[in-house]
C-alpha cells in the first residue's frame, strides 16, 4: 500500500514551461496552415464559379448560333434602337426570310438580364426565352452586326457577341466576359 501511495504522490506531468512552449508551436503550426487551407478553398470557389460562368456563355451563345442556323436568314439587320416598337432595351438584331411567300421576322436580343429570341408579329410575341440562372447578362454586353457591304441589312456578314456575366458569392463578384465572331 505504501508503494501505491507513493505512486499518487509522485508529480509527473508537464512543466508550465513545457505546456506554453507546446501552445506557442501549435499556434504557429495552425497560424502557416489555415491561411494555405483558405487559399486553397477560395481558388476552388473561384475556379468552380468561372467554370459555372463559362457553360452559362456558352449555352447562350451557342442558342444564337443554332438560331441562325435554323432559322437560316435571307437577311440580318441592326436597326437603330430608337425606334418606339422596338424600344431601347439592348442589343439586339433582326433577322428576316421568306417562307411561303410571307415575310417571317425573327429578332435576338438581350434585355433585362436575359436572351430573348422572339418572332415579330404584330409586336413581338416570345417564341423562345433563355432565361440566366443565377447571374445577369450585363449592360456591357453587346451584339454588333457588320455587313459586308457597309449596310445595316445585310445577306452576309460578320456578327459579333460580346456576353458579360456576373454571379455574386460570399459578397464577391465574378464576371466573365466572352467574346464571339462568326460569319453568316
């Protein structure tokens, strides 16, 4: 029994010093780790933000693309956004062929944060609307037709999309600007 006595009083165990000599380490271990780790977790945010971005770009170019295509215009156009039918609520152009005899117009346009794609009869009723999930088609975006011959109505030419999108995540903005040229 003395011997197991002797064991309870016997003080084993860390020093003061010891103890606060350890904290310090593992205060400074924690304080090179955590910033890397964060780094590390807002590239990843970032990256994963972008990459959304860029398929939202994409989806909504390659509608336009397809639209011309389908629709296979006998003439596209950029009228001057002054006119009252049309308003002056983005960039947009006109498309324009006959089928059957009746002239059937088509306009794509960007407006309000999102890509319309609508048939114009007696005003424009939506055929078709490309709604943006979770981030704005900036005012900063434009669709610019050039016309081989210098007009504004034109049977071949160059159109030109210029897609700024904006998400907002843990009170940071992240745009993506996409730049587009091709030919009709």
């Amino acid at each position: 029994m003395a011997e197991y006595a002797k064991k309870i009083r016997a003080e084993q165990g860390f020093t003061l010093v010891e103890l606060l000599a350890s904290l310090m380490v593992l205060a400074l271990v924690i304080g090179i780790i955590y910033p890397v780790m964060m780094f590390g977790l807002r590239s990843y945010h970032k990256v994963q933000i972008e990459n959304s971005l860029r398929e939202e770009a994409d989806i909504l170019m390659s509608s336009i693309i397809s639209e011309l295509y389908v629709f296979g215009p006998e003439s596209v156009s950029q009228p001057a956004s002054t006119d009252p039918f049309i308003g002056n609520n983005g960039p947009f152009i006109e498309l324009m062929r006959v089928d059957n005899g009746k002239k059937v117009e088509r306009e794509i346009r960007m407006d309000s944060g999102k890509l319309f794609i609508r048939d114009k009869v007696n005003g424009p009723s939506n055929t078709g609307e490309i709604p943006v999930q979770s981030q704005l088609i900036l005012p900063d975006s434009e669709l610019r037709l050039t016309c081989s011959n210098d007009k504004t109505t034109c049977s071949s030419g160059l159109i030109e999309i210029k897609l700024v999108l904006e998400r907002t995540f843990e009170s940071r903005e992240y745009q993506l600007e996409l730049n587009s040229r091709f030919g009709f």
